[in-house]
C-alpha cells in the first residue's frame, strides 16, 4: 500500500512544478517612445590650412590666417557665440594620388611633395537658436559663414550658391558646415524613455484585458527591443524597426535642417499578470 502512495506524491510533485506560479506569469510588451525638440545651438565646423613648400612662409601664412579668422569673426558681434580651435595638425605633402581610376581627380590641386602642411579645425557654437525665428537663424549662418570664408577659412565646401539658397529658405547647408543640434540630450532621452514607458504600459493592460486578468507591476525593463530569446523576436514589425534604428546618423540629437529632431527610445518591459 505504500508504494501506489509514493507514486501519487511524485505526480503531484511534478504536476505542481510544471504550473508556473503567479510570479512567473507576465506580460512583455515592445514600445517605442518619441518626442520632437527643436535644436537650439548652431554649429558650424571649418578649417584653417597653408601649405607651403618653404616651411617659414607655411608657418607664416597660417598664423596670420588664424589671426585673420579669429578676430573677423570676434568682429561680427554675435551674441553667445563660442570659439574652439583643435590640436594643429603638421605634416609633409606625399605623392598626388590621383583619381580611383589613376589620373588627377577635376579640380583637385595636390601639394607639390615635401611642401609642409598646417591645419587646424574651427568650430562656431550659437546657443538659443529655438528662440529666434528661421529667418534670422538663416542670415546668422550665412553671416559667419561669409565672414569665415573671407578671412581664409574653408567652411567644408560650403559655396556662394549653397549660401544663397540658404537665404531663400531653400535648404543649403548640406555641405557639413552647418549643423543643428540639441544641446540638452539627457532632457530629450529621459523624455522620450518615460512615452516608451507610458506605451509599453498601455500596451501591455489591454493584452492582460484580453487574457482575462490585470497588469501587476513591473518585473523587468531591457534597453532596446526583445530578444532573440523572446517570442515576440519574429514579430516582422519588430524587426523593421530595428533595422531602421541601425540605420540612423549616429548622433540622433544633430540635424542639417531646422526642422524638428525626433529622439526615439526603444524598451521591452515586462509586467506581472494577475489572473483569478
């Protein structure tokens, strides 16, 4: 009689172990959270380079290039303007490379070898751009960037015409000058973490309606979408905007345009549910 008595007691002890209990029963949602901010600094990145195969006239000309810069800009009265200059870059001039193909590149102008190389990289900062209306944000860029370039500064490519259409609010600035960003990231992040939160939440309480229970609290957040490990790692939606977050520039806080800058934030969470 003992033995059918044993028996029963290991079914019973498996039965109980193969029921998950009410801790292990959740939710995991995917959510993504966005907010817009507007870019409130200008930045504006150039170069001052001479190069010379008199390694005195090098030395000469760019000093006085850099002196030139600096002061005209000074010179312009722009309110909460910032100045950086980086390490000087020196160096010998090597052998034309030429084209992909061989041959010389349409106007390229290679330093005749052994010439000696100065460079040394320039960038304006404006603070409280947000504040001003895209018009005068548009004539200051176009203000320092003609001020620059007169003084021997190369403002990465950025010519007569891309200024002008600047000017007429026909874009411009696509040539790597000029940049909008957001100053205050950790702001927009936290901002947009707390919508993915809110999102996953929401989410979340309406699987848990469907299934007959409630939304507990939360167990466990992961940066980023679900894993391969979860059962959600097949969802195509998912894997789209994955791959789209992969393809983003990767400072998400700078723009070349005005326009708004979308901070996104994605987050699984997963939540206890409660059922009767």
């Amino acid at each position: 009689m003992k033995q059918p008595l044993k028996l029963i007691a290991v079914l019973t002890l498996l039965v109980t172990m193969a029921l998950p209990t009410l801790a292990e029963q959740t939710v995991t949602v995917s959510a993504v959270g966005e907010v817009k901010v507007k870019p409130d600094t200008l930045v504006l990145s150039g170069e001052i380079s001479e190069t010379n195969e008199k390694m005195k006239d090098a030395v000469t000309g760019f000093n006085d290039t850099r002196r030139r810069a600096l002061a005209a800009v000074k010179e312009l009265g722009v309110e909460n303007l910032e100045i950086t200059t980086s390490a000087l870059s020196v160096g010998i001039a090597g052998a034309p490379q030429g084209g992909p193909f061989g041959g010389v590149v349409p106007g390229d102008q290679p330093a005749t070898p052994g010439a000696l190389q100065i460079s040394q990289s320039v960038t304006l900062t404006v603070k409280g751009i947000d504040k001003m209306e895209e018009k005068a944000v548009i004539d200051l860029v176009v203000k320092l960037l003609a001020g620059v370039k007169e003084a021997g500064v190369d403002m990465n490519s950025m010519d007569a015409q891309n200024m002008m259409m600047m000017q007429m609010g026909m874009g411009g600035g696509g040539g790597g000058a000029a940049t909008f960003k957001v100053s205050d990231p950790i702001a927009a992040h936290k901002a947009a973490t707390k919508a993915a939160v809110e999102k996953a939440r929401a989410d979340a309480a309406y699987l848990a309606e469907l299934a007959g229970g409630k939304l507990g609290p939360v167990v466990r957040i992961s940066d980023g979408m679900m894993s391969a490990g979860d059962d959600s790692a097949a969802n195509p939606y998912m894997m789209i905007w994955g791959a789209m977050l992969d393809g983003e520039q990767s400072d998400p806080y700078t723009n070349t345009t005005l326009d708004e800058i979308t901070v996104a934030r994605p987050l699984s969470v997963s939540f206890q549910l409660i059922t009767e």
